[in-house]
C-alpha cells in the first residue's frame, strides 16, 4: 500500500555544486513545480519551475540536479544554469520577504524528455494546499507529513532515489493567524534536506467531528531544523567552556503561498523579458 503518489517522488531532485575534475558536491534537495499557464489545450499546459531554498541558490552561482532515467540505468546530472547570458537575464527569482528561505527557477522540460529522464512535477492546480486550504481543510498538530529529499546528501548512491521521512504538523496555528511565515513539523531535517517538498499524510483515523486527510498534497518546502545549545561549563571556575548546538527534530517549513508567490514574480518580471516568435 503505497502513501506516497510515485510521481511525487519523480519530481524531487537532489542538487549538488560542480567541482572541476570531481563529481558534484551533493547538498541540497529541489522539486518540479508547474504553474498552470493553458487550459484551452489537452493536456493543459505548465510551467515547470525547479523549487529550492533561497540559501542553496544563493549567492547565483551554478548548479547541477540529479533526475533518473525512465529505465533501470543510473541517474544522470544536468547543468542549472544561473542565467541565460546570451539575454542578459538572470533567472533565479529569490521570494521577496528576505526572511522567506524560497527561490525558483524555470525548468526546460522539452530537455528532460529528449534526455529520457523522468520529469514529473507538482501541479499548482490539483496536488498543492495554500495555508487557506490547510486552515479549511482541518489541519492541525498532529496531522501526518512526510519530508522527501537527500538527507546527508554526500553520497547520493547511483541512482537519485529519494529518502521519505515520516513526521507530524507540529505546530501550525501561528501561521493561521498571520503570526509566523513558516509551520513546524516533527520530522529531522538534515543537511541536504534543505528545499525538499513537505506533503500531507492520508489518514483514514481521525476524531470523531474532524475531517480524514483523503489526499496527499504539496504543503510547503522545507528550509532549516530547529536549533537548540547545550553549554557545557567549567566545573573549575563556573564559566561556559563549549556550546553544542543539537537537532531538535522540529523543522521550519514555508508554505505554499511562498513558493507560488516566488513564481508569479518570476513569470512578472523574468518570463516576460524573453523574446517571443
């Protein structure tokens, strides 16, 4: 019995730091994010964003993402180019609000189904909830989640499989009431986890007067674990000698709204700027 849809797991990418004469340095986790752009058409038509953390993407420097083949040969890495220079345009949009970890980039799918790599990606139309539908929908500390992406992300293995980590909305209210710009999840968040998408649990048990979780949707991006220091003090003369600071298990997560936020800036002012025929 499967909870997580395969295309979801299709649409996470592992995203590494070219190393000149070295494979990449795997360190962070991105997603497919298509933005509904054409409805009069059969199937409708997309623009399909890759979706990571503000601090993976910056400063704009290049970047490779890892996809799987349609078939059982190893995964193979592609260039995440910056910008497109023979335009003059750089492509990275970073969400406005510099407290919002969000950046996104325009993917070129046709390049992915030349090179036979799997390519799906998360419809904003039918597999997301905005904090509006989380707060209608019923969803509350709790809730089941999952967090996918490359935990410790070093050693990717050679096919871009990714890790599910199971975990639960722990604390959401604040963002309900306009209070915090991200909600916490119980789930550990890792180096490499950064940019990794969040999607809800199906649950079939709830309380009695309380709405089942009957799909599985994009709620957020991952950004950062929540952080807690253990000072250790000299027992010689009672001052602080080491800070450790420790993983909570907690992780701070933007939602929805931040990522399509990001996206209709880049489509305003990046999209816009290129030459149509």
């Amino acid at each position: 019995m499967a909870l997580v849809p395969q295309m979801y797991l299709n649409a996470v990418v592992a995203i590494g730091e070219p190393v000149p004469g070295e494979d990449p340095r795997w360190m962070a986790t991105g997603f497919l994010y298509g933005h509904l752009t054409d409805t009069t058409v059969q199937p409708p038509l997309y623009r399909v964003y890759l979706v990571t953390n503000r601090h993976v993407a910056s400063p704009a420097r290049p970047l490779v993402a890892r996809f799987n083949p349609e078939g059982n040969g190893p995964a193979q890495t592609l260039d995440v180019a910056p910008a497109d220079v023979a335009n003059g345009i750089d492509l990275w949009t970073f969400h406005p609000d510099n407290d919002i970890d969000v950046a996104v980039i325009p993917i070129n799918v046709g390049v992915l189904a030349q090179s036979g790599l799997r390519h799906n990606f998360f419809e904003n139309d039918d597999h997301v909830q905005t904090v509006a539908e989380l707060q209608s929908g019923g969803i509350s500390p709790g809730d089941g989640i999952f967090l996918l992406g490359f935990p410790g992300s070093t050693d990717v293995g050679v096919r871009s499989d990714v890790t599910v980590r199971g975990g639960c909305i722990a604390r959401v209210e604040d963002i309900y009431n306009g209070l915090s710009k991200t909600f916490l999840i119980d789930s550990n968040n890792f180096p490499g986890n950064s940019g990794g998408p969040v999607i809800t649990k199906i649950e079939t048990t709830t309380l009695l007067g309380t709405q089942n979780v009957t799909q599985s949707r994009l709620i957020g991006v991952v950004a950062s674990y929540v952080a807690y220091q253990d000072v250790a003090v000299s027992a010689q003369t009672g001052r602080p000698r080491v800070v450790f600071e420790e993983n909570t298990g907690l992780a701070h997560v933007f939602p929805v709204d931040a990522i399509q936020e990001a996206v209709d800036i880049n489509v305003r002012d990046v999209v816009s700027r290129f030459p149509t025929t």
